[in-house]
C-alpha cells in the first residue's frame, strides 16, 4: 500500500489525525499529491531527532501546514545511536 492510498484511508477513519510525510524521496511526484490532499507537514530521510522533533511541535501547535520540507541543517553521522546523542546535546 502506498502513502497515496493509505493516507485517504488515515483521514477517512480519523479526519482530525494530523499526518506528517516522511520519505527518502524528493517532494515532487506522489508526495506532493498526498501533501496536496491536506497532510499536514513532510519530512524527507534521513533527519535527525531534532528535526522531527521540530516538524512535530510546528505540527501540533498548527505553525506549518507545509510550506518547504524539512532538512537538518546538519550532516547526519552514520551511527543512529550516536545521532540521538547528539540531538540531546
């Protein structure tokens, strides 16, 4: 199943969910079409907690509903241990 059909079902069953789009792909194509449809925010892999973190709260406090994906303005290291560690400072 792909975000396309999946999120029309997320919506259909809980229409208040707010739903964040993560993908490893560029946010042109199928991720638009689902950002089109009224998702709530994206983020594109690989990101750091931090990232999330940030894309989360924009989310919920209803400061985003999406205007440019989110990156880290960091490079990811390529232990994921060690990126958590460093998002907690």
């Amino acid at each position: 199943m792909t975000g396309n059909q999946l999120y029309p079902l997320i919506k259909q069953f809980r229409p208040e969910m707010k739903v964040i789009v993560c993908s490893g792909y560029d946010i042109d194509g199928p991720i638009q079409e689902i950002l089109n449809m009224g998702a709530d925010g994206f983020i594109q892999k690989p990101f750091s907690v931090s990232v999330l973190s940030e894309k989360l709260r924009d989310v919920l406090h209803g400061k985003e509903k999406l205007d440019l994906p989110a990156f880290s303005s960091r490079p990811l290291s390529g232990n994921p241990k060690q990126q958590v560690k460093e998002s907690r400072g």
